[in-house]
C-alpha cells in the first residue's frame, strides 16, 4: 500500500500540491492525469524522494523497491544492451563476485541467488525489451553515443522496465516511441506483475492498461475506478451535480441577500436578518469544475485549390546519394486526411519532408500546385522557440508586413490573447509551446498540413480539442503520430511507409494493430506498381470515394443544422417565455407544422447520409 498523507508542495513560493491525499493498493495500476501544470511530475519526485513535501507524509512498506527514469539519457561508448543488462545492479555484482570467487561454499551461494533471480536469462529478456522498443540487432550492439536523444531515451526505459521494480513510475513514457513501440510497450505493462503508476496523456494506454485514475486538479487528488473513458463518464456526472448543487446554493444565497437587504433595518426582524448575514459568510462557494478557456485550436481555412495538391510518380527521396524511400506512387488531393504508418526509421519524416518541400525528389517526378501554401509541424520548431521572446514578438516577425489587430488574431486563435500574449515562451507549459509553434505555422491560411508527432506536449484535454480542429479545418492533412485515438479520428486514408517505399494501406487502424502485434495478417495491397492505366483508374477511384465522403460530411452538416432547428421549435413548445429569434411570434400551432417541415427535411438528410456512407463502405473494401 502506498498512502499519500495531507501532502502539501510549494515551488517558488506557489503552492503545486494542496493537502492532497490517496492511497494506492500493492499491484494497482494507475494513470496520474491531469492539465499541463497540474503538478504530476512534482507529484512523482515526491514519490521517489527527490522532493520533500512541506506538509504531510508518503507512506510504503520498507525495502520497496521504486522504479523511475532519471532526467538525463544513458551516454557513452557501451551498447544499449550492455545498458540494459548493467540496469539489475544485482545480478552484476553477482556475476563479478562469482568470476573472482575462490571459496566453493560462497560460490555455491551466489550460483544459488543468480538462479533466484532468474540471471541467466536476462541477456534473452533484454534483447526482447530493446527489440520491442524498435532496437534490431544491430542497432542493440551499436554505443550508445551514435544515438539520438530520443533513442537514448528508449534505452532508459528499456533498462527501467528490465529492472522489473516492485513500483513502476513512468512519466510519459510514449512520448520518444512510435505507434509500434508504444503498442509493445501496452502489451508489456498489462502484464506488469508489480505497482504502476503512469503518467500518461494516451487515451488508449490508460483505458487498456490502468484500472484506476488518479486525477491531480487544483493541487487536489480524486481516484476515479476504471480507465480514462470511466473517468470521463464519472467526471461529467460529478460536475453535473456540482453545477446542480452551485445552482441551488446561488438560489439560496440570492433569497438570504434579499432577507437581509429587506429586513436588517426593521427592530422585529433584526435579529433574524443579522442570523441569516451570518449564515451567508459562513456558506462556502461550491466550485465549478475548472476549464481553460484558453485551451484552443482554430486552424484558418485556406482559399480553393483544385486537385490534386500533389502527385508522386517513382519519385525517390533521400540524403546525399542515398535514397531512403523508391518508387513513391501518391496523390495529396485538398480534402486527404492521411496517417503515415510505420517504426520510427523507416522514412515517415523523409516523405513528409518531401511533400513539404524541403527535400527535392532524386528521381522520378513531383508535382505540385504553385499556389499551394504548406505547414510543417516539428518537434524541433517546439524546442527552438526563443524562451525570452513572447508569443506575440514571435508572431509579429512571422507576419511581416501584417497589423498588429491581425497578428492578435491569429494567436488568439490559439488562446494567446491578452496576457497570455506577452508572457515570455520561457514561462509557458510544453503544450502552451506546442500551440505557438501550431499558430505561427498556420498563420497563412495552408492548403496542406503536416503534423509530425503533435501531441507530446499535450494533455488529453488538449489533445481532444486539436481533433476537433483537425475535423473542422478545410485543408488537408498529413498526420505523423502514436496516438491512435487521434489517427483514428482524424485519419480517412492509411499510408505504411516501409520496406524503402510508401503505399496505401487498405485495411483500418484496427487492422495495423493487430498487425503489428501479430494478431492479424497485412490487408495492404502488395502487388507491384501498376501501369499507369492502372494508376488512372486507382485515380478514378479516389476520386468517387471523395465525392461520396463530401457527401456524407456534407449530409452530417445538414443534420446537425435541423436537429438544432428543432430542438429550438421543442424549447420553444415546452416553454414559450424562453422562444427566440423568429420563433418568439409563431403560435403554437405555426410551431407545430414548422417542426413537421423539418422533421421530413431530416429524414431527407439522413437517407442521403446512410446512401453516401454504403457507398464509402464499398470503397474501404
């Protein structure tokens, strides 16, 4: 069990974690959530004891064993296998002491222990967490100092996880990884035998893995059974009775203020007035749930552009002489919604660089609208935003030449208004960061969007609100990402970029999972480039399935539009006080016969609906 006892912690004379409180059962499995802020990582060096609180306690039983990935990457000449192995600090001195051992009853001893902790198969389990978390032989066998930082990273979690710690803590640990490695990684945690408490903005791997949420807000814990979609379900029923219950407190303190105002001035109810005063600076505010209300994303839409944006035709991409990706056959059209599949390595970022532009092709053809305006999204614009530059200096040098009402509206788009645009990026969160990078590269309005791993800095909230405006937004999209919640909900067309080339993948994300973890055979097409008859007809073909997806995005509009007409004309019968609008002179029958008129233009608009989506149907196979 481990007890979180009235913890309070100040940073800075701000006060992060407010006298909060939980407890967690041995082998819980729990997903620490909250805002970009919140106080989760403060939370987790509080739980490993790099941090002291400044009230309360952290209780465990003694000899825990605490996993938990240390701030700076492994670096040297070792190999990331030697890493790993190097991470059971028990079994090396085992091995050590038994090499140079001269005493047979001592040696007997440590061959005994080593067989305890099963030492002789941690050069197999090693190689099995490094192959999981994207390392081939080769790479595993390579020093460390040939890697990036991200793969670095991998090797940090891959030495924590084969250290098998009786409390598993990890802080975002998908955020170095591709989809398949973080695929791995889930499959890996459900079967965790110990404690694990994850820090995670992954939809999925806090539904799939976790049975328990933690929710830090206002400096305050709340456990929450179940995973993140329970969580979602229990949170809106709590604000729901907070809200009913902030209505009714409203209602009662307006009623006593009323008392109060009228009577304290009369003898016979002095007394009674001065009771109620009393009660009404006693009576405690009941809260709302809290909401950013800068938490936004509003991609401008571009002007037309007639497809396609781009054709690939054998083109081949690469660095120096070396092509990375061959024979690339790819229409972009302006209404394309586009996830690039595939392990980090196998050329997503090539291609995209490609399409962006910033690589030429090295043979075959590319072509592309001349008007056609691109934004490149990378983690890099992220890092190397100026920390002592304020969103709005930023943006001003950006849009050279623009007024400064349109430079404030194209960050407020992004919920940098008022203050929050002249703060200095140094003070802002990773996901207040990941917004300006967001905002200065949409700023001119770009028919393409190239959107190479977006979410890191992210939190579910956020997250949620950059699908929905990846949903509104009129241009088309190129999404590079291992978050599947969001390919699956922004993504109509699946490109596996793999074996030195890229093609589309017939089959659904669903299928690319259990592909990948070898639950189902590829659904991708793998018949060799086709003539270019064939190519037109594929065109053809593409070309009806988007006339029939316009159809039904267009037949889902007009729905939303008449449910709303009627929901306003059923206020409106159930309440006439509350009509609005030119429904406030109708009378009850004129409502009534409105409302027939678009109850059958509805079902009009759902026959168009369900027709277009059988059609799509087809096309998807």
């Amino acid at each position: 069990m481990i007890t979180i006892s009235n913890i309070t912690v100040r940073l800075g004379g701000r006060t992060i974690i407010d006298k909060a409180s939980a407890a967690i059962p041995p082998g819980g499995r729990v997903g620490l959530i909250g805002r970009n802020g919140a106080g989760k990582s403060t939370l987790m060096k509080v739980l490993i004891g790099q941090l002291d609180p400044d009230e309360g306690a952290i209780e465990m039983p003694r000899r825990t064993k605490l996993g938990y990935i240390a701030q700076e990457a492994p670096s040297g000449k070792i190999t990331p296998f030697e890493a790993v192995l190097s991470a059971d600090v028990e079994r090396a001195e085992l091995l050590e002491e038994a090499e140079h051992c001269a005493d047979p009853d001592r040696l007997g001893d440590l061959h005994d222990r080593l067989l305890a902790i099963d030492a002789y198969s941690a050069p197999s389990r090693a190689a099995i967490i490094l192959t999981g978390l994207g390392f081939d032989e080769d790479m595993q066998a390579r020093p460390l100092d040939s890697f990036s930082g991200g793969w670095k990273m991998r090797v940090a979690l891959a030495a924590l996880l084969f250290s098998a710690p009786d409390v598993l803590l990890l802080d975002e640990p998908s955020n170095h990884l591709d989809l398949e490695s973080t695929l791995w990684l889930e499959n890996f945690l459900k079967s965790y035998p110990g404690t694990l408490i994850v820090i995670s903005h992954e939809r999925d791997l806090l539904n799939n893995v976790v049975d328990t949420i933690l929710h830090l807000q206002g400096g305050k814990l709340t456990l929450y059974a179940g995973g993140y979609d329970s969580f979602e379900k229990q949170r809106a029923e709590r604000a729901a009775q907070l809200e009913s219950a902030r209505a009714a407190q409203d209602a009662q303190r307006a009623r006593l203020q009323d008392y109060v105002a009228r009577n304290s001035a009369r003898a016979s109810t002095a007394k009674q007035a001065q009771s109620r005063a009393k009660m009404l600076a006693k009576m405690q505010p009941i809260a709302a749930l809290m909401e950013d209300p800068s938490l936004s994303f509003d991609f401008p839409s571009p002007d037309e552009l007639r497809p396609p944006l781009i054709t690939l035709d054998l083109a081949a991409v690469g660095y120096g002489e070396t092509p990375i990706l061959q024979r690339l056959n790819l229409r972009i059209d302006p209404d394309d919604r586009i996830a690039l599949l595939g392990r980090n390595g196998n050329g997503k970022t090539t291609l995209a660089r490609l399409l962006a532009a910033q690589l030429p092709p090295m043979d075959g053809a590319m072509q592309s609208s001349g008007r056609m305006r691109v934004g490149y999204f990378t983690q890099y614009q992220v890092e190397e935003l100026a920390s002592g530059d304020t969103p709005l200096e930023h943006m001003t040098r950006a849009m050279v030449g623009k007024t400064p009402g349109a430079v404030r509206a194209q960050l407020g788009r992004f919920g940098f208004s008022g203050n929050r645009a002249t703060t200095n990026v140094g003070q802002l969160s990773g996901g207040e960061r990941a917004r300006l990078a967001l905002a200065l590269i949409t700023r001119d309005a770009p028919h393409l969007l190239i959107l190479d791993e977006p979410t890191n800095h992210l939190d579910v909230d956020a997250r949620e609100a950059l699908v929905q405006a990846l949903n509104d937004y009129e241009g088309a999209v190129i999404l590079i990402s291992h978050d599947r919640h969001m390919v699956e909900l922004t993504a109509d067309r699946l490109v596996l970029v793999d074996n030195g080339t890229a093609v589309d993948y017939a089959g659904s994300i669903e299928d690319y999972i259990d592909f990948v973890l070898g639950r189902n055979q590829p659904k991708q097409d793998k018949r060799p480039a086709g003539s270019k008859k064939d190519r037109k007809a594929a065109a053809r073909s593409r070309e009806e399935e988007r006339a029939a997806r316009k159809e039904v995005k267009d037949a889902e509009a007009e729905i939303a539009r008449l449910q709303a007409q009627v929901s306003r004309i059923d206020q409106a019968m159930a309440d006439p006080a509350s009509a609005d609008g030119d429904l406030r002179d109708l009378k009850m029958g004129d409502l009534s016969r409105r409302r027939a008129d678009l109850v059958q233009e509805l079902e009009r608009a759902e026959e168009r609906w369900v027709s277009a989506g059988e059609r799509l149907e087809e096309y998807a196979g």
